[in-house]
C-alpha cells in the first residue's frame, strides 16, 4: 500500500467510525504506530483530521455553530483529490538531495505530504504548515521563512521573507498561482506575488503547479513571463492558443499519469539540441508532422508547430 493510499484509509476509517486509537488505526491497517503517528501528523497539518494526544477525529462542527473559514481554508477542501493527483505527478521530479523553496498553496500543501515520502531534501517554505507536514521524515533539512503573519493562508510574508529569502539558492521553486495566460504568470495578492518572484530569481528552475481553471485569466500581480518557468503541472491540457504559447516559451507541460523526461541542469542546456515533443497522457498536441510523441518536451527551436489533437493517443 502506497503512504497516500494508506492515509486516505485513515481518513475513510475516522470518519466513518469517529474517533479512533493509534493502535486501533495500526491493527485495522497492519502498520506500526510509528508509521501511523507520522500519517496522522501530515493529515492533522493538512487540515484532514484533528490529533490528540493518542489518537484522531474527524474534522467536524460542533452542532448548533456556524464554520467560519477564510478563503485560503475553502481552497484546500476542494478538488482535493485533483490535487493529490498533481502533486504526485510534480513529485516524480525531484530527487533524494534535491533543494526547493516551495510557496504557499492548497496544492503546494498536498506537494508537501507527496514529498514527506521522499528522503534528503532541503526545503525552504514561508509556510509553517508545509514544514510540520515535512517534519514527519526526519531525513529532510528544513527552514522557515519568517515575517510579517499572513493569517488566511497562514504564511510568512513582507520585507523580513523578502530578505530571508535571498540569503538561498536552490535548485527548484515549487509555486501555485492565480492565473496564466498566454503572456505571463500572476496572483491576486500583492505580497504573495512578491515573494514568489524572490524565490523565481534564486532558483535554478521554476516548476507551476496549476489547475485547469487558472489558463486563459489575468490578475492584478505578474509573477514573471511565461519564458521564466521550466515546468507547468496541471491537471488538464489547456486551450490550443495556451499550448501555444507555453510551447513557444520552452514549458514543459506535465499531466498527471504521464512521467517526465529527464531535465537538464539549466535552462540553456535545455534548449541546446534537439528535444522530442512536448506531450501529456491523453488527447492533446501533435506535431504537424503527425509526428506522435510520449511524455516528453517540446523545443520551440525545431521549427515544429503544434496542432490540436482530438484522438487519444495509442
């Protein structure tokens, strides 16, 4: 059993028996407490299931009151599964010593729990959140970002992360944005846009973790041109003119179930030679040519166009 299946059974279990014992939990799944404490720490920070001291319970309203949640609490309670699903597809592109500054996010939180599997990692985050969920794998070296107390999103923001962020340099940035459109990245919040944008510039490559419903829509902030990031996780293709652009820009474009090709170390070395072309799993792009092609990149050097694809791919 995968850890992200095994903890969605503890989810399924707790709320449909109600509370339950660390023991109860490791005899039903015939794992040890150990393993279950660490589950439950990742689904407590995740905001899935309340802890206390020797067990679990549901997250629930106490009858007769009214749940108050902000914004940034309604995102992460939808389309949960959607972003699992995006966050084990972006997961599959770092490795064991692999460094990343990871942003505050719905998703980045569910990047989080994918990567509390994957040992060695040096993760620089503004959100404390992250940190008790990668905390679980005492492997990691982690460092939290202070600042100014976004309280919705519960995140280090202003001058003092500004600062903090720039004493780094790593290898990837993890981000979540509002939207994207065919000429840029953007947010709606000002400072949260600022320090992705200081994360963007002390990384070696950017990776965007978006939904669907963010292609083809524009906010007040710019986060940086589309010709700045390296890789695009989403959950479905986008819009011909959309993959145009990403293609023309040098983005490579990842769906979940479709497993990415190796990177280069650098943007330039990317772009050096020849790539087969961009691709995700299911009906998307192809080459004029007719050429078809797997899970992999598209160079807009080849003087290839991409053309709307209406057919699965075999």
């Amino acid at each position: 059993m995968q850890p992200f299946e095994r903890r969605e059974r503890i989810v399924a279990l707790v709320s449909r028996t109600g509370e339950m014992t660390v023991e109860a939990l490791a005899d039903a799944l015939e794992m040890s407490r150990e393993t279950i404490r660490r589950d439950l720490t990742q689904l407590d920070a995740a905001g899935k299931l309340r802890k206390f001291h020797g067990g679990v319970r549901p997250m629930t309203v106490p009858a007769g009151t009214m749940e108050k949640e902000g914004p940034f609490a309604q995102r992460l309670a939808q389309n949960a599964e959607a972003k699992r699903k995006l966050a084990r597809a972006a997961c599959r592109l770092f490795q064991p010593g692999d460094s990343l500054f990871i942003d505050t996010g719905s998703t980045t939180v569910a990047l989080a729990e994918a990567l509390a599997d994957l040992d060695g990692l040096v993760v620089v985050t503004n959100a404390p959140r992250i940190v008790v969920t990668l905390a679980a794998n005492p492997s990691h070296s982690l460092f939290l970002i202070g600042g100014a107390y976004g309280a919705d999103a519960g995140e280090s923001l202003g001058p003092l992360a500004l600062e903090q962020i720039g004493k780094f340099r790593v290898r990837h940035a993890v981000l979540t944005i509002g939207a994207l459109d065919t000429q840029s990245v953007m947010d709606f919040d000002l400072q949260e846009a600022e320090v992705a944008k200081a994360m963007i510039e002390r990384a070696d490559r950017i990776t965007v973790l978006v939904d669907h419903s963010k292609f083809d829509r524009r906010a007040v902030f710019e986060v940086a041109p589309l010709s700045r990031i390296d890789t695009l996780v989403t959950d479905k293709p986008p819009s011909e003119a959309m993959g145009r652009a990403l293609a023309a820009a040098g983005v490579e474009v990842i769906l979940p179930g479709c497993p990415p090709s190796p990177l280069g170390p650098t943007r330039a070395e990317r772009f050096a030679g020849p790539l087969p072309c961009s691709h995700t799993s299911g009906p998307f792009w192809r080459l004029k040519t007719r050429e078809r092609a797997s899970c992999g990149r598209f160079s807009p050097f080849q003087g290839k166009q991409l053309d709307s694809l209406s057919d699965s791919n075999p």
